[in-house]
C-alpha cells in the first residue's frame, strides 16, 4: 500500500536561512545579521535562532527589523511580544516542552540566562503585523552583540501559509 504524505515544503512551509552558523562574538569582526526575507507571498514567518553555549553575560539580543525591499529601505525595528524558547545546560535532549515568555511589545527580547545554556528562540511574525499601509512587507532578525567570549549560532526562518502553494521546486523565491 502506497503512502500519501502531505506536501509541507511548498505546501505549507518553506525554510529560508536568515544567517549561517558563525560565532556570534563581535571579536568575530561581524554583527550577526540576517537577510531580508518578503513576507509578500505568506501568512508569517517564524524567525529562529539556534544557539550553543557562550559564557554567562553576554546573551544573545533577538531584534527583528522590517523593510520596504530586499535591501532594507526605510527599515525600521518591528514590535513583538511572545518568544517561544527551549533552554537547558548542555542539550536540549530532554526539552521537550517550548516555555512561552510575553513581553511588553518592545524591538528586542533577551533571555539573562540564554549565554550560558543551548537555546532555540523563536518569534513568529504575521505579514498583518508589519506596517503594509507603508509598503513594508519584509523581515530580518539581527543579533547586534554576544560579547567578546565565542558562542555559536544560526538563524532561520521559516515562512508558513503560502498564498500559492506549489512543489518545493517552484515555490516563489522569499528574497
């Protein structure tokens, strides 16, 4: 009997890298920050960052920053208000569960005790919530500042409800 798998990527989801894993330091000679992703052809977008552990002090700042185009013209920080994230001190193995934190809408969220554990820090981000009366209709998440100890991480995106949903081959390009 033929299985039948639903199609995700295309479909429903499309995986986009906001920025390669790097050592997130500003020793490291580069501020980490992301592409700008068009949010013009899905529903949102779930900005991720993926990282190792650092030393106690220098946690990661999650900024998210809209734009008009792929260049980044007329950016400007976006508000957000939940941050979904798995913490723990080695792996995150037994970390199951995603803890919820809500925030006063700000630009930024960071964790006090991010550095030093492995963590995954989401915001999911509607295209509603971008100012579309003003043109804005992309995204990019940026890590301003680490410190100057090496901690490791990588950004993702990963865009959901597509207006037109296609084969991962032919969905049309986020960028």
């Amino acid at each position: 009997m033929a299985v039948t798998t639903a199609k995700w990527l295309g479909g429903l989801i499309d995986i986009v890298m906001a920025f390669r894993p790097i050592d997130m330091q500003d020793a490291a000679g580069e501020h980490v920050t992301g592409d700008w992703v068009s949010l013009k052809n899905w529903d949102r977008a779930i900005c991720v960052l993926m990282g190792g552990v650092g030393t106690a002090g220098q946690d990661p700042v999650f900024t998210i920053d809209q734009a008009t185009t792929n260049a980044g013209g007329s950016a400007k920080t976006l508000t957000f208000d939940s941050i979904y994230r798995k913490q723990a001190a080695t792996d995150l193995l037994s970390t199951g569960v995603w803890a919820l934190t809500t925030q006063t809408a700000a630009g930024t969220y960071t964790n006090a005790d991010a550095a030093e554990q492995v963590k995954i820090h989401c915001v999911e981000i509607k295209a509603t919530d971008l100012d579309v009366d003003g043109g804005f209709d992309h995204i990019r998440m940026t890590i301003p500042d680490v410190g100057g100890a090496a901690q490791l991480g990588a950004g993702l995106y990963i865009l959901c409800g597509p207006r037109y949903p296609n084969a991962p081959a032919n969905v049309l390009s986020p960028l």
